[in-house]
C-alpha cells in the first residue's frame, strides 16, 4: 500500500512524524521562493508547501512540471500550519506522478465553469472529481446502507430474483425484448411476482434492491429505462401495515442521512428536514377534489397526470400518501375492496414533486386473481408459473416498490434524474 | 397485522396468554379424542391442540376439514408443554383459513419423497417450504450483509453501474444482445469498465454487488446464465494488497454464518470450517508443475482445465491463491510485469472444488492499456468511453469478482450452483 493516511487523518498533532498521501494535483501555484501543491483525494486536501531554499530541486521540477490532475504519491513531514486545510502543510520529501494528466481537460472540475448535465455525463469520470457529484454519490451509499439496515431489524431477508424473465410482469409497461438463445425473453420490469412467489414459499418478509428495466419513449427528467426498485413483500400484512413499514423506511433513511452524512449535505449547501410521522393519508377521492377545486379538469376513474401531482403536492406540502384508488387504473394484483370492488387496497406515497412508492395489499385469491388478470385484458395463461403459487396455501399479503433514485432526488432537492444515477440509461443515452 | 408472534417467540413461561400464530398447516394428526395441528411459519412449529371434550366444535370442524399446507391464523392460550416444540401448545379459540391448498400437492414438502432438483425449481414456491432450501436462504442472506459490512468497514463505498451496455467488456465470452430503442445493446457481462472509471473518477474504494450475464453455453453444475458478482475496485494498492482484502472478507464471511446462522448450518447438517489466513500462494509455474506431477498434459500458457482444477485442489486441500498468470491468457486489463511481461499481476482465488474470483493490478497507463487491447484483437476504438478516463489522471488500481453462488455452494457442500439461487437461469430454464 502507498498511501498511509487521507488528506483528512492528518492532523496538526501529527507535527513531525513522516506520511504519504495520494491523489490528484487540485491546484499548483508558484509564487517563486514557495511553491504550493494542493492534492486532492477522495475525502479532502492536503497542502503541500515546497520552500525554494530548502527543496530538493528534483522535487521541485516535478511539482514544476506538473499538470492539474494529474495523480501524485507525496511522501512528506507534517508541520502545523494553522492557514492551511486541516490546520497542517506537508514538506515533501519525495513526489511521485503515478498517472499523468493530459491538458486541456476535457471539463473543469473546480466548479468555477459550469457545465451542461450532458457533458458532465459524457466524461462522469471528470464530474465525479466535483465534491458536488462526488457528495451525492456518497449520500447514495449511505442511503442503499440505512435502507438495508432498517428492512433487516424489521425481519426482512434479501432476495435476488431474475432479470432475463420469460413473461411480461404487468402488462401496459413497455419491455425490452432480447434473444435468450433460441427463446424470446424480456428484461424484467419489476420483481413484483416473484416476491409474491416468496409468499407462498413461506419466507414471509422479503425485500429486493436491484434494476428494473422499461422501454418507455419518455424523455423526462424524473423517468429512466433503466432504474433501481427497493422492493419489498410480507405475508399476514395489510395494505395500512406496509404504509407504516414505509413511512418508516423513509423517516430512517432521512435521519441517518442527516446525521452520518453532514459533510456531503453541507458541499450540496443544504439542511435536511426529517418528514414528519405519520404521514398524511388522503383517499384518491379526496385527491380528486383537490384537483377540481384548482379548476382542474379530472375524471373520477382517471389516473392523476403530472399536473395533477403538483397541485395536490403544493396543498399538501410533505410526503402524503394517496390511498383506496380505483381498481381499473391499478394492476391485477392489488385486492378490491370486498364491499366496495371498484376501489382497491392500493396506495401510493408522493412527495409534493412526484410518485416515490406505489403499493398495496395483494389478491391472494387464485379465483380472484385469475379473473382480475383476464379482466385487465391479459392472457391468463402466460402466469401459469405465478397463478400456481397460489393454489396450495397463499397466505394474504402486502407490499411495495419504492424509486431509490426518487427518493434521493427529492430528499436532495435535485431537479435531474440523472444527477444521482452515475452512469444513466435513458431514450437517447446508452454510454457510458 | 393478524399475527402477534412467532412460532419460536412464544416460550413455556407464556403460559396461560393469548397469541395469535399465522401459518401452514404442517401436519393434521387427528386421533380421536385429540387433535394435533402443527403450523409451521418462517421460524419453525407450533403445535396446536385440540381437545375433543373442551374444544368448541366449530374449531374442531375447521381443523379437520383442514388440507396440509393451507394457511391458517391460529389464535389461541399457551399451554405450557414439554413435549411440544418450543415446550409449549396452544389451545385455540379459533382457526381461520387464510389460504386454502388444493390437494394433491405438486410436491412433496416433509422431506420424505425426494424430488429432483428439475422438479423442485418447477414449484420452486413448494420447494422453498423445506427446511433445507429455507436455511440456504437465510445463509444467503447473511452473506450478503456480511459482504456489505465488511466492505463498508474497509472504506468501500456501493456503486450500482448499467446492466445495458453499448460495448462488450472483455470479448471472448459470449454475451446477449439486445435492441435498445433503434441501436443494439448487450446485457453486461461484469461491471469491471465501469468500477475502472470511478478509480479515475476518484472514489478510492468502491464496491458492486449484482446481476452479471453470460450467453454461454455449457450447461454444467457451476455455471448460470446470469450470476451475481461482488466486484471491488480499489486505487493506490497492488494485487497482493487487494488479495489480503478478499482472504480476510472470506474467513469474515464464514466466521459470521457460523456465528449468525447457527441454526440453518445445524439444518443443513453440517459444522462450517473457518479457513485459516493467510491462504496459501501458489505461481502458476507451481501450479503447472503439480498438474504435470500428477501425469496431466498442460503446455506453459494453457489455461487450467477443470481437471487441473481439481488435481490442485486435492493437493492443497483448502483455499489458495494462483498468482503470475500467462499475460495473454488474462484479460487485456491485468498488468504485465514490468521486468517479465509475458506474465502479470493477475490472481484466482481457488477453492479445492473450483475457481471462485479473478482479480489483478490493472494497466493504468493509457498507452500500455490501448496496446494490451489490441494485442488481443479487440477494436480499441470501441472502448474510447473507457479509454478517454485513462488520459486525465489514473491512479493504479487493483480489484477482483467474486462469484456469490460460488462462494455459497462451496462454503455449504453443494453439488449444483442452482440450488443457491431461487430462480434459476441456464441454457434450458428461463421460468419460473
């Protein structure tokens, strides 16, 4: 290993005692009798300070020579320095170019000349060295982190289910279609029914975080081809049940955010406020009214447009979910009401900018579920695989798929998509 | 929520309160004057009494109609039992069917039948209610936690890269194609160009756990179509620095299953065997020697044959390391040595029965890397989103892949990788 220490396990207390850093040349300013080298690595900088009278001259003409970003291995003493970053400067002994940067850049990476997303993610490799990029990319680990930890202490087991499937999940939702020898399979667009399959296997709780795949033509700064869904399913739970799971989830994800991630949060320049519990529950009817009293024009029956969301959002202010939706706009899966069958047990959870969640409990029934598929215009058939899960002992069950990437964006307050996913997949972009 | 407990959340010393227990009709034993139901949940049994003289009828006739392997709520007072599991009975107020199964079953679930393993992922949903595919389950999941953990401890941060590609990663294996929108994509066959870029791109320390394809033929019992890869990537350390890191991952990976899944282990009939650190290195030189010894044909340069495989594995008898690979038999990212180009910085991590990871030093320099390329017939041009990152300041760099199923079925005894995946994918199956 080279390295012996980040930029930021460096301290003024550490005066004198000798340590290698490693990253790339930030900054190099000659001001003739000192020479400051600013290193750059993944947690901070490091001042390097070269006095011309007590420099080796071989180090010097390196650091001469240097070209801004350029990787370097700088071996040297620290010296408390109270003007410099973390309160010391490093006096070299040895400087090493490990990688070599060609000029120009092919994008500023200081932050001083601001560049379109679309350059930014034809060099993600340049953007990623931007602490803005570079904090979001952070907070995202630490996100998929709290997640998986909250789902484990709530009794949920991690699946991985395919994604070359042989059926389309839903229907409606575009799929990518692909050759899978000599058969004809689809990327999966969502592991809805095999974490129902689960149900019937017994496993209970299950949560799944992993691609989903949609071959919708929109081109808008909220939808991606490819995306992650953090899935979840559990046995002897309702629809209200998993809201609360949810809720939850969220609150967490929120506070862990804001508590292990100050530094990331505070380069985006913002304070994170933790939803309050619970949150708001409004009927799809109540939803409707909202949309009419704005002047609106909306069917009872209708999906709620884009439009729509925003006018609800703006009433509401905070996340809220939506809840007893019409049957006939919901998949298959999700279970009418008994006394009232045109309503369903599904909900969604919105952020006043958009959809994060959609859920619901699910038809358990193999009568019922059959007749639900066949009624949304599908070929019963085809779910023979799935359909027979539910013939030998399918307990009742809940769930719901929520957007990682949504939830990011709007918990960071980012307007493009494509911000938080590093290397994004849509209409027109399939590189990197 | 219907439940108020487990199975196994329920001790003797509740004796004489009310609970509530949601699960499978395991067994129905019905011997006159008392009635056994024994209900099985994700955590093990209950037994459920019913006593011909007390019991109310209504219950009595519900039990009996019962078909195994329906879904019951049983609610009910603890009684404490000692020669029922867990030491307790409950005796039930009353039982509700929550799901009702159809007989006969499409298999067999006690472990009494034995059914091949072509018939067991058919109903993979029956198959998952055996104790022995449930506790590979649960073990998956330990496995994965562990994995995360320990990566996170060491510095490395999740990253989640495309699974639609423009470019093809490696050449040589064969990959599937796809139409994205009107241009042809691939499924990727690794993330390894991509966790490249975030070494350029400055993060240091990443890791990636998913989905990796391979349209590759052979229909064996440790190959599938779409795997799950634990890729790291990690600048400034060499192959021998990323070595320690997977050795030491292993052995917290085993110590944890041991530790955690006590009880699945203990399903499985088996005692895990912690590896001892550090693993023993062996060259390739080594490795051919002891092929020839053991009167094997093998040409300096050859690839090991499975059968070789197993001739060293037998010889060293716990994991190892081969080290100092034939440069043109690695792929055109493993780094030559300087003073001996023909072999490079590449290593397998073995386990007697078979490989479990690749990994090397990487070529970072742009020049050696776009030569290395060519010199194995691929198209450099075609890799310009990758090589450009190679241009602006590219630390070196070294990782690995490790097979998950692999690193499952080795470390439980398994014969068939199929068996530690829920729904598997090979040359004939794409369903369920």
């Amino acid at each position: 290993m080279i390295r012996t220490h980040y930029s930021t396990q460096i301290t003024p207390e550490m005066d004198g005692s000798s340590v290698t850093i490693c990253g790339w040349a930030h900054e190099i300013r000659d001001l003739g009798g000192i020479t400051f080298l600013i290193v750059r690595d993944r947690e901070g900088l490091a001042q390097v300070t070269l006095f011309k009278k007590t420099i080796d001259k071989n180090v010097l003409d390196i650091v001469r020579g240097l070209s801004r970003e350029s990787v370097v291995a700088v071996t040297g003493q620290v010296k408390k320095e109270a003007k410099a970053p973390n309160g010391y400067e490093l006096v070299p002994m040895s400087v090493t170019v490990l990688g070599k940067a060609e000029s120009p850049l092919p994008m500023d990476t200081t932050g001083k000349v601001d560049a379109d997303l679309d350059t930014r993610l034809d060099v993600r490799f340049m953007d990623m060295r931007r602490p803005g990029t570079k904090a979001i990319f952070r907070i995202r680990h630490l996100v998929l982190k709290s997640v998986r930890e909250f789902l484990d202490r709530e009794g949920f087991i991690e699946i991985i289910t395919p994604k070359i499937v042989a059926t389309a999940t839903e229907g409606g939702t575009a799929l990518f279609p692909m050759t899978y020898f000599e058969r004809e399979a689809f990327l999966n667009q969502s592991p809805q029914l095999f974490k129902q399959l689960m149900m019937s296997g017994g496993f209970d709780r299950v949560f799944e975080i992993g691609p989903i795949f949609r071959a919708e033509e929109h081109d808008t700064r909220k939808h991606l081809n490819e995306a992650i869904s953090i899935d979840t399913e559990a046995s002897f739970l309702d629809h209200e049940d998993v809201m609360v799971i949810l809720e939850n989830l969220i609150v967490y994800v929120y506070s862990n955010v804001a508590e292990r991630g100050t530094e990331y949060l505070k380069t985006l320049g913002m304070e994170l406020k933790i939803p309050d519990l619970p949150f708001k529950r409004i009927t799809y009817d109540e939803a409707v009214d909202i949309v009419r009293d704005s002047g609106e024009q909306i069917e009872w029956g209708d999906d709620l447009t884009t439009e729509s969301e925003h006018t609800i959002g703006k009433t509401i202010g905070e996340h809220y979910f939506i809840v007893d939706w019409p049957t006939k706009i919901k998949p298959f899966y999700a279970l009418p009401y008994e006394n009232k069958p045109e309503i369903c047990r599904a909900f969604d959870l919105m952020h006043p900018r958009m959809e994060l969640s959609s859920g619901a409990q699910r038809v358990h029934s193999y009568e019922l579920l059959r007749s639900r598929i066949e009624e949304q215009g599908l070929y019963a058939d085809g779910f023979d695989f799935y359909l027979k899960a539910f013939r030998y002992g399918m307990p009742p069950h809940s769930g719901w798929g929520l957007g990682l990437e949504r939830l990011i964006m709007t918990m960071l307050g980012i307007e493009n998509i494509r911000e938080v996913v590093l290397f994004p997949r849509d209409r027109r972009r399939l590189s990197p």
